[in-house]
C-alpha cells in the first residue's frame, strides 16, 4: 500500500473513529433509513444524528437518497466507493451485540 493510500485509509478511519458514526454505520449495514428511524432506533437527538451523516456524506462513507421530503441514507461500500473505504470496511465487519 502506497503511502497515498495509507494516508486515505487513516483519513477514512479518522472518521470512523467516532462512537456516534459507528452506531449509525452498524444501522446503515442493514438497510438504507431516514434520519427519524436513526434518531427512533438509536436514540439520539435529531440535530446529532444530522450533524454525523453530514460528516459521514461529506467523507463518502454513506449515500443520501431523496424521496419527496426524505432523505434515506445508506453505506457507500460498493465497487465504486473510495479504496479507503473499502480497506475500511473490511478492517470493521465485525458483529457488534446492542446495548
């Protein structure tokens, strides 16, 4: 691995390295949500919750969907995703029991 690439991989794990992201990222495995189911299965407040899949978006660590008023968001691991977000997401595929 380049150190291009080694400096992309830190950078994406940077982001990562946020507990509140992390809880978001598990729920987005899953299936593609609208900010109020985050906010409904994770409990935290909405301007969180916003503030974080902004963070995320802006990264390109997960894609956001309009549908009329909605904005459905879901992880951006796909062939065409970032190689850091790849590398990343391999490093944390682990399964994570709820609180």
């Amino acid at each position: 691995m380049g150190d291009d690439n080694a400096a992309a991989v830190a950078a994406t794990m940077q982001v990562l390295a946020d507990e509140t992201r992390l809880r978001l990222l598990l729920l987005l495995g899953g299936s593609e949500l609208n900010v109020s189911a985050l906010v409904e299965r994770t409990g935290f407040d909405q301007p969180s919750v916003s503030h974080h899949l902004g963070i995320l978006r802006r990264n390109r660590v997960v894609i956001a969907r309009r549908a009329g008023k909605q904005v459905f968001y879901r992880l951006a691991v796909e062939p065409a995703a970032p190689h850091s977000l790849r590398v990343a997401a391999g490093a944390c595929s682990v399964s994570v029991a709820p609180r």
